[in-house]
C-alpha cells in the first residue's frame, strides 16, 4: 500500500495536496492570479416565444374510408397502445362504443371514416392558408384543423409536394395568427431552436434545442435543418423557431432506431418550403426543371487524377439522348462545377440547382473536360409529373358470382388441420379480407369466425349457409377468435 509521510513534505507542498475520497493528488501551490472573469450566459427563456408564436400552430387530423383488410381504429396496434388511445384520446376501438362527439366540432359525414394519424402545421396566412407536411395529408379523404383556441375546421387540400414533404391546405376563416418567416442563412449552428406541435397527438407540445448542422444531406431532395429537438410522431409538419419567433423550418423527419426520438432531428428549410408553397397555392403543383443526365459524386482520388483539384462538381455519369443536356453537349464523364455561375459544391447541389429554374429557361453549364473548363448553353426541360400507374389486364376477365359473404365485405377460407388444433377448435373459417361492414366492426385478415348469428361454424359452406339465413337489414352478431382471445363483432349493413 503506498503511503505518504506527512513529516517529511515540506511546506509549500502541503498547501497543494487534495484528497478526494481514496485517491491523493499532489500539485504544486501556485500563487494566485487575477483571472478576466468568463462571460456567463443564462439558459434561454422561451415562454414569451410560446406566447407569440403558439396561436399560430394549429393540430391537423386525417380520416380515410375503412378498406379491405383494415380493422378499424387500434387493429394495428398491440394491446398496451390501444389502451393508452383508449385512455388519453378517446379513440373507438372494436367492440367499444364511440364517445360522444365533441361540441361545435365538424364530425364526419360518411360512417367509413376512420382516423388516420395526427400531425402539426401552422397558420401561413391570416386568411387561412396553412402548411404542414406532404406525408401528413398524403392519402386522407379528410383533413381537420383545429386551432390552439379550440376552434376545428374541415380543409380542403391545395396541393402537396411529395419531392420536398410540403403541403398547403386551406380552411374558412379569417384573421388568424400567421406565423412570422425567418431568414435561414442568419441561423447558425448552436443557435437555441423551439418547436410546436403535436407530438403522439399531445396538441401545442413544445420543446427545445439547438441547430445541430445546416445543409445536412440525407440523400432526399433538400437540404436539412439537423437539431436535437425533440421531435416525435405528430410533430410532423409543425415549424422549428428561432429566438425572434421566427420560423426557419419546418419539423419532417427524425432518426431512429426504436422509432422515437433520439436526439437527432431534421427540419425542411423554409425558404424552400416558402418557394414550393408558392407554386402549389397559384398552380396546385409544382413545375421542376430537368437536364437530362445521371450523375454521381467526384472523389479525391478522381479530382487529383484529372487535374480538377479538390473534389467538387457532378460527375456525368450517362446523358439521355435528346435530353437538354445531350443538345447542349454535355458528354459523359464531364464533370459540371458551375451552374449558372454557382459552384457546385457537392453533387447533389445540382438537382436542386435545375430543380429550383424555371422550365423554358436558358442556364450556363460550366464543365470540365479532359482538363479544362468550358461554358455551355443548356434550356431547361420540365419534370414529368408523376403519372398514376395503370394495371392493365392480358385478358378480360368474367365478373365472378358475389358470394353472401361478400355483401358484408368478408372473404373467408378453410382451416387447416394444424391451424385447428393451435387453435384448439373443432372448425371454423379464416378471414382473408374484411372490408366494409366487416371493417367497420373491426374484423381483420387473420381472424377466424366460429359463430354467426348464434349459430356454429365448421366449414365455408355452412358459413355461406349462415350468412344467407341473416336478416341483412339488421346487425348480425359475429363470434370471431384473434390469437388466444375470442370476442364479439357486430356486422351493421350500410345505410
């Protein structure tokens, strides 16, 4: 054990000994000296920040009609999940009956509708304009804005712009809170950010943090915002603020491993979303230029090979003939620095470049050839708008019989022998497809059906039997097994 002998130190070097707990350290005694004393900055306070900016962040939710295989509200979701909606949003569930509705609040019209998700957007224009998020609305029959002041309107969709994650929709109101813009290229990285929205459908949520990096290439579209905000399921498409109150972004997308937040989160800038929100309120699209060519990234070892230097530009890799670029003479292996006198820093910068011009329009391409630069004259084309894709059929086929099972949206199938006895069932049928009135009571693929109206099923075709006997116009109890756990549906005919 090693031990010091106290008597024997000098003086000096007791004043420099410090114990903390087992351990001993020496050092030197130092005579003081006068230290500038640091700059001591408290942490930020965001409450007048909320107080302006909160009225103008507003809780978007989307309905979609019940289709084949969908169960309803909460089929997809283990058990845990359906009884925290059940508990803290009131969602219907199978078999549980729907609350009653929320006063002065538009409910829907048509009994298919189901809730979709829930997002985040915010007041763009006090007239009613209101930006959020492409994959929030994407695929919603209805869409509901409701305001932080309780109020709930029915939107009607402008456009959405699937390329950026952008989308404008509108509701009928008038002087509303609009948000003030920001200018991006004043953020700066470490700079305090806040964010609203509604995250797991908590409406008016905020939390805080700071710009990670700017221009933060993940591979989509545009350039990212990347903070450490806390952004989580429903936050999409609510904005990221600064300390002006003004929104620099908008909240779009988070990485993840377990499908929560973990501390890395990015925004949509909003000087881009402001120049495609533009286009999709005057035109309900947005028009993108186009070159023509294929292009990957110059690296170091190509860049010192050829004589370009430090790897920067968009390596040709093909040009599509009679594409503008091929008119222009744009060749492949050409390397495009400039774009009408921008340098093209990384590859990706040049789609974005061409994207952002207006078809019809003449740029200058500088390229890099066999190791020198030259300037061509390129007009830009028009990306094709992304066209619907058609199934077309080799042979016409003849209308089968509809089954009675089908008038309630069912397609069943017979048990194995092997899925009876997991089971431990004498017979019954599996659910193939459940839409319809079959959805709407929450029947899912995968169920197996034992009873209807009271009476025991075996095969299908004392199930098709069964279904013909029913009363239709009436509600037709089902007694269905999902895993372990038999219960009851109800199958209520389509008014």
């Amino acid at each position: 054990m090693f031990r010091i002998d106290w008597k024997k130190l000098p003086a000096y070097a007791l004043s420099g000994v410090l114990v903390a707990g087992a351990g001993i350290a020496v050092v030197p005694h130092v005579a003081a000296q006068a230290q500038p004393a640091p700059s001591v900055r408290g942490l930020p306070d965001f409450t007048d920040l909320v107080e302006a900016a909160g009225p103008s962040v507003v809780n978007i939710r989307t309905l979609e009609k019940a289709k084949a295989g969908s169960g309803g509200p909460g089929s997809g979701m283990d058990e845990d999940m359906q009884e925290f909606f059940r508990r803290f949003f009131g969602q219907p569930l199978p078999g549980v009956p729907r609350q009653a509705p929320r006063p002065n609040r538009p409910q829907p019209q048509d009994e298919d509708a189901q809730p979709r998700g829930v997002g985040s957007g915010f007041i763009l224009t006090a007239d009613g304009y209101v930006m959020t998020n492409a994959h929030v609305v994407d695929g919603a029959d209805e869409v509901l804005v409701t305001l932080p002041d309780k109020r709930e309107y029915k939107a009607r969709i402008i456009g959405a712009d699937k390329r950026t994650d952008v989308a404008v929709v509108k509701i009928e109101a008038t002087g509303l809170p609009a948000v003030k813009i920001g200018d991006v290229s004043r953020l700066k990285v470490g700079e305090w950010v806040m964010a609203i929205g509604s995250p797991f459908g908590l409406e008016n949520t905020v939390t805080a943090g700071i710009v990670s990096a700017k221009q933060r290439d993940t591979g989509d579209y545009l350039p990212f915002i990347q903070t450490d905000v806390a952004i989580n399921p429903g936050n999409s498409g609510g904005p990221l603020i600064n300390m002006r109150g003004e929104v620099v972004g908008i909240n779009s997308q988070i990485y993840s491993r377990s499908g929560g937040f973990m501390g890395i989160s990015f925004a949509i800038p909003i000087d881009e979303a402001i120049r495609v929100s533009e286009q999709l309120r005057a035109t309900g699209r947005v028009s993108r230029g186009r070159i023509g060519v294929q292009i990957d990234q110059v690296t170091k070892d190509v860049a010192e090979s050829i004589g370009l230097g430090k790897p920067q530009g968009a390596l040709v890799r093909s040009v599509e003939s009679g594409a503008p670029a091929d008119k222009a003479g744009v060749e492949a292996g050409d390397i495009i620095t400039k774009f009408d006198g921008k340098l093209i820093d990384r590859s990706t910068d040049l789609p974005r470049m061409v994207g952002n011009t207006k078809p019809g329009t003449k740029s200058t391409l500088t390229v890099f050839r066999r190791g020198a630069a030259r300037d061509l004259t390129v007009t830009i084309a028009e990306i094709d708008a992304e066209k619907p894709v058609k199934k077309v059929a080799d042979k016409e086929e003849k209308p089968k019989p509809v089954t009675a099972a089908q008038t309630l949206g069912l397609t069943v199938s017979e048990l194995t022998d092997a899925q009876k006895k997991e089971l431990k069932i004498k017979g019954g049928v599996k659910v193939d497809t459940a839409a319809d009135a079959a959805a709407r009571a929450g029947l899912r693929e995968g169920d197996v059906i034992v009873a209807i109206a009271n009476t025991e099923i075996g095969t299908t075709k004392e199930f098709e039997a069964a279904i013909a006997k029913v009363d239709k116009t009436k509600p037709v109890n089902v007694l269905f097994r999902r895993g372990d756990w038999a219960q009851y549906a109800l199958l209520r005919p389509a008014r």
